[in-house]
C-alpha cells in the first residue's frame, strides 16, 4: 500500500553510543508479577537510607518511593525548556500542536528532579555491574527517569543514590550488597525467557517472536534469533541540536522520537533520495523528496490502518509501563506489523540549494 503523507522536517544528527549493557548480576528467572522495586538511596544523619519504590522506570518508581512506616522521600520534581515548552520531570508524555494537529511524544526530561531532602546540592550516582558511577557518565544523561531493572537494557540499574557534594561517592560501598535492590535477567544464558517478555511481530509473510524488556529489545532478539540483517536504533540518548544552523546548541538528551526505530529489516532500508528544480528568475529552488521506512502498526494489522504512535522501545509487552493520556495509545504491546512503505515530500528554499548536503 503506498500512502501520501505530509511531514514536518526533522534534522537529526546522530551520535555514537556505546552499545554496552550495563547489569547487575542475577540469574535466569521469570518477570516480576508486579512492578519491580527500584531503591533511591539519600545520606541522612551519617548514613544512607533507602527508600523503596516500584515502577517500570525510576521516574514510575520515585513517585510512590517510601521506606519503613510509609514515611515519603522529600522530593521535588524538575522543569525542563525543550524548545519553546517547558516540561515536567514528573511527566513521561507531553502533549504539543503542530500543523492544527496535537500530537504526543515521550518527555525526554522525564525523571528530572530539583531537590532532594529540600537541596539541590547533589550528583546522582547509579548502581551497575559491582560499582555506583554518576549518571552523567552514560553519554550525559542528565535525567535519572529512564533507569529500568531488567538486565537487557543499556541502562539498567534498581539502585539510584543522590550524593551530597559534601559526601563522598565512596561511602556508597559501605551499603551492602544484600541490601540493594534487584535487577531481572530477561534472556538466560541456557533456556526459553519467560513468556511475560514475548512479542509477535508480523513482517512480509511470516511471523517472528523475540523477547524483551521492551518491543525495540524484542525486535532485535527476534530478528537476530532468526539471523535477519537488521538495524535497530537503541540509542537511548543522542544529541540534539535545539538552537539554530547559525547558533547551534547541542545538547544530550534521550532519544524521544526514534528509541526502537527499525531502519533496515532483511534487504529493505530506510532511505532518503532528493531532486532539486531551481527557478533562476524567482531565485527558489523547489526540493521534492521521496522516502523509503519502516512503518509500524499495532496487532496483526492486515489493512494497515492502526499506525502506532509511538515507537518500539517506549512499548513495552510487560503490564507496568507508564500510562499515557486518555485517548493515546497504550504503551503495553505484544504484538506489531512492520511494512515496508514510502511517501513523497516537496517544498521550496530561497536561492540555489541544488548542491547543498542533506542529512
């Protein structure tokens, strides 16, 4: 089926992301019937203290974090200016107009938090394969909301400590090990993954199953299960240019609008071609694009009519992914069909642009 369709231009520059898994050790065993406990770790008088939270992410699970005698962490949560909005780190979605049309996306700047224990005097450290390291080492994440304990993801970790800048990161070590909060294994070494993890993704002819934390995870399990030439983008932070081509501001943020994007499945890759008509005596050049991608539809989807919303790794086949506004889609999905489509765009720039690059 070849649908036209109207887009709104987005340049986006890559950055390289090391595809290293970060886990704490565990061993093969089923999904948490719930959602799995996070701990948030705060220095108080001379020691450190958990407060215990459960949620899909960290930013789910320091909304209802509590310790002993259901006494609330001291918390509050963090604005953010993306673009010309300002967000809230309690937030996982927001909600924006564009072309008279609302749309909504992931909030990159979920999770972020002002102050701690009524300060803002702090540097969040997270806890991972044996040692606790400061999240801005994970390429300069700066928010802590995308934390998730299963072991298959790039920044898994159930144990986030804010540290005082007058107290050194090293006393960390002084919590045990016994008391730190779990992270789950979702593929064993040996033997089937629990089938909580399990999503169906229906492409051409056939039908694939993998498993994962998320649909994105799963796709590429299934994909390289079944030794298909893939690529899936799992970045979970990149960078954005959010100035302009003159005054560029680059900044690091979470990988909002493609985390789980499918750009090549088999021999089929996403592609962008141009052809370019410069009008010398209007001094415009009219640019018309066609583009090749992998379109994603919910369920087994045979008429192609239920395009997602959002993509692979923000969808999760567990129950306990965030909610999202009434009328949106859910984030909790087991099943998917991927086609192989394109459109055609065109507009006009001022002056001769045939031989300028495009992304």
């Amino acid at each position: 089926m070849k649908v036209t369709k109207i887009m709104v231009a987005m340049i986006m520059v890559t950055c390289v992301f090391a595809a290293v898994v970060y886990t704490d050790a565990s061993d093969a065993e089923s999904a948490p019937a719930a959602a799995p406990e996070i701990k948030f770790w705060v220095y108080e008088n001379d020691t450190w203290v958990a407060y215990s939270g459960h949620g899909y992410y960290a930013g789910q699970a320091i909304a209802n974090a509590t310790k002993t005698g259901d006494v609330e962490l001291d918390f509050t949560w963090g604005t953010q200016q993306y673009y010309s909005t300002v967000l809230n780190g309690a937030d996982f979605t927001y909600q924006y107009q564009s072309g008279g049309s609302t749309y909504t996306n992931v909030n990159p700047y979920y999770g972020k938090i002002a102050t701690v224990n009524n300060s803002s005097d702090f540097t969040i450290y997270r806890y991972a394969n044996g040692n606790w390291n400061p999240i801005s080492s994970d390429s300069g994440l700066s928010v802590m909301g995308f934390y998730k304990p299963f072991d298959d993801y790039q920044l898994a970790s159930a144990n986030i400590a804010f540290v005082p800048s007058n107290v050194s990161p090293n006393t960390l070590y002084q919590i045990s090990s016994a008391s730190l909060a779990h992270v789950y294994n979702v593929i064993p070494a040996q033997g089937n993954p629990d089938s909580a993890y399990e999503v169906t993704f229906h492409i051409g002819n056939n039908t694939y199953t993998g498993y994962g934390s998320d649909c994105a995870l799963a796709l590429k399990n299934a994909l390289d299960s079944n030794s298909i030439a893939n690529t899936v983008d799992l970045r979970v932070v990149y960078l954005q240019n959010q100035g302009t081509d003159e005054n560029p501001d680059w900044v690091t943020v979470v990988n909002n609008s493609y985390y789980g994007e499918a750009t090549q499945i088999g021999t089929q890759s996403k592609n962008t071609t141009y052809r370019f008509e410069y009008d010398d005596d209007l001094d415009v050049t009219h640019v018309f694009a066609h583009y090749d991608y992998w379109e994603l539809h919910l369920g087994n989807d045979t008429t192609w009519s239920s395009q997602s919303t959002f993509m692979l790794g923000f969808m999760s086949p567990l129950s306990y992914v965030p909610s999202t506004p009434s009328g949106v889609q859910s984030l909790e999905q087991d099943e998917f069909t991927l086609v192989f489509d394109d459109f055609d765009y065109d507009w006009y720039e001022e002056g001769d642009t045939r031989e300028d690059p495009r992304p």
